[in-house]
C-alpha cells in the first residue's frame, strides 16, 4: 500500500491498515522532512508561543516504529502511472502499489507581488511567530477561519493588527451574515482594524496595493485567501480532477486508488453533495474510511463534518454542512453577549449547526438530528424567530 501525504489523513490511514490486518508494505510519502505533525495548532498555540514545536508531532517516534512503514520524507510525488500502478517521486524513485491513497492536501493561495507569509507548514508559524509583538504591525489578507485566528492570536500578543477582507461582512458565506458580524465585532473589540469590502491586488515591500491603488502599510504581511489542492503530479494520470480529486461515496478515485483529507472531493451521501473539507477531524476520519474501503469494506463515507476555532475567548464549533444554507435561526442564547447556538437549513433538512461560547452538550442533539437527515419541518416549531425578522 502506498499513501502519498504524511499528515493527518495518510497517518490515520496508515494506521487503520495496520489495524485492520494490513501485514504488508506500507509505503508513506510526504513532501515535509519530517513525521507526520498537527496543523490546527500552527495558528493558536504555535504562534503565540504556548507550544514548542516538539508538541506537534502526531505520534511518537516509538509509535511510528511500531507501523513498521516505509517513510519517504522529504520526497514529493511528481506523478501517477496507473497502468503500471507506479508513483513517481522528484528524487527520481518510484514507489509500486497494490492500493494507493492520495493525501496530498492543499497549498495556500498567493497574492501577486512581493512574497509574504502564508500559514500551512510549522516553518510557516515559525517564520512569523517571530514578526509578533508589542510595536510590530501586520496586515492579515483575508478573513476565514485562518486568519481570524492568526488575526486574534497577533492581536493577544500586542500586535498592531490590520485585517481586510473583500466580502462586506466575513464569513457570512459559511455561517451567516448574523453570525458573521458577531465574529467580525470580537476583532473590533479587542482593537484589530477590521476593514472589510476591500480588495488586495498585490503585496508590496511596504505592505498592501488596494484595488482603488492605494497602500496599507506593513511590515509583516500574512496571505491567508485560501488554499488549492495539492493535484498537479497527478496531471495525465486519468483520474478525474475538479477543485480536488473527485471521489465517489465510498472515497474512491479509481479502481484502487482512494482520497482522503482536505484534497479529496467526494461525494457525502448524507447530504447529497459533493464536498471538499479542510478540517482537521475530517482528514483522519476519511483517512480511516478510505483505508478501510482500500480493503474491501466498502461503506459509504457519510459523515457529519466537525470544525472548531479559538478566537479570543470564543470558542466556536460547528456540525453538518454550513455552506449554501438557506436560512439561519438562533436556537438559544444571545447573539450580542456571543454566546448562542444557531441551527442552519438547506432545503427542506436541518443541515448544520454552530455553537459560540456554548457547553459541548449543547451541540449533541443537533448533530443527531443532522445525522438523521431531519427535515426543517420537524425543526422551525421548536425554534424563535429570527431576531431581525429574517433568514439570519
């Protein structure tokens, strides 16, 4: 078995293979030097110092030894022969498979111009843990869940902090327009200059080109716009590549070949949809499911995706499918204190759920419900109105 990307999703693959009973090769590639580390702390522990980089590790090295793997760090795949059912990697090897799963995950997106910080790897939060303090300036580009947090963590250190970001208020694609503007006002109380409607162009030495031509001064730039699945090497291998690698409902690319993790978009019967999750408990779910389906189980992977995120002294969970909701409604709590629970409809179904300052068991039952496919009907008798007399 060969799985290319040595993170999160190709370690819980690796070990499901194991578990399962997998007593041959396996072989795992990764781009990055080292084991495989967690990334979600990159932004919160690792750039306010609170961690040392030796926390990230995923596994101990006793653990790792334990899998009996054949680790390829520091090699990237270059491309994919399925005919030969061989990869290829830039330091001229290959690596033969029986079964494969790609876990390559994403790259951040970039801005034209001068190089700026981006936030995916530990030498990322390093680089700009070290531009962080009383009397330094950043302009944070973008303001999704990354860099609201890189943002909020800036901020706690005494960073002078610029966030901009083009949509009028952030976030409400994902979670709502009520919701967002709760999350952007936690930046303007705790006195990060939060401009949005504004579009970047291009880094400068100096900071920031507006797309109106003017400058934002900066000594440190962070781009955090997104990121693009990392599918160049498979480039001419015949499987069918869209904003990821396209899988069917049971994770799978092509006969024997298996995604998993932020670059693998497939198919979730549960909701009907083809999605793509860059959440750090989604990468070591499908992992574990592709590895699964690998060895012939084959169910369908269907889960209910969970993402959380620290900003300030918020902490905000979420449950189901967020994007392209048709409406928003504040189940209890209050929006102004930011402590709540929203629920969210697509269609005629319940689809998701988001919690703000709120106790984990408060999100259960909800989750149970997305689960279980509960139409919207069964749900609005039990919920206020909206408190702008709308879809929040």
């Amino acid at each position: 078995m060969v799985i290319v990307g040595a993170s999160a999703a190709g370690l819980a693959a690796a070990e499901t293979l194991r578990r399962s009973g997998h007593t041959g090769t396996i072989t795992i590639i990764g781009d990055e030097p080292s084991a495989p580390y967690d990334r979600p702390p990159l932004s919160k522990e690792i750039l306010s110092g609170v961690w040392a980089p030796d926390r990230l590790p995923l596994r101990s090295q006793a653990d790792l030894d334990a899998l009996g793997l054949d680790a390829r760090y520091g090699r990237a795949a270059t491309g994919l022969d399925p005919t030969a059912r061989t990869v290829l990697l830039s330091d001229g090897s290959e690596a033969p498979y029986d079964g494969l799963i790609v876990a390559t995950g994403v790259r951040p997106r970039q801005l034209p111009g001068a190089p700026a910080h981006v936030l995916r790897t530990r030498d990322d939060a390093m680089a700009l843990r070290g531009r962080l303090g009383p009397g330094r300036g950043l302009v944070v580009v973008g303001a999704g869940f990354l860099g609201a947090e890189a943002a909020a963590t800036a901020a706690a250190l005494g960073t002078q902090v610029t966030l901009l970001e083009p949509a009028p208020v952030p976030l409400a694609h994902a979670v709502g327009e009520d919701v967002g503007r709760v999350l952007a006002q936690a930046h303007l109380d705790h006195g990060v200059d939060l401009r949005t409607g504004i579009t970047v162009t291009e880094v400068v030495p100096s900071g920031v080109r507006l797309e109106d031509g003017s400058l934002v001064e900066a000594e440190t730039v962070l781009v955090a716009v997104g990121s693009r699945p990392n599918t160049e090497w498979l480039a001419g291998s015949g499987l069918t590549l869209d904003d990821g690698v396209v899988c069917d409902e049971f994770s799978a690319a092509a006969p024997g070949v298996y995604g998993a993790g932020d670059v693998a978009r497939w198919h979730n019967p549960l909701f009907n949809t083809s999605m793509r999750i860059e959440h750090r408990t989604n990468a070591a779910e499908q992992g574990m499911a592709a590895a699964r389906n690998l060895l012939g189980a084959q169910r369908p992977y269907a889960p209910v995706p969970y993402f959380w995120s620290d900003q300030y002294d918020m902490k905000i969970r979420a449950y189901g499918y967020l994007r392209g909701h048709d409406e928003v409604r504040i189940s209890e709590g209050s929006l102004p204190e930011r402590k709540f629970l929203a629920v969210y409809r697509t269609g005629g179904h319940l689809t998701g759920v988001l919690s703000v300052g709120m106790p984990p068991k408060s999100t259960r039952p909800w989750q149970r419900a997305i689960a279980t496919r509960t139409p919207w009907h069964d749900v609005a008798p039990t919920l206020p109105p909206s408190p702008t007399g709308r879809a929040a």
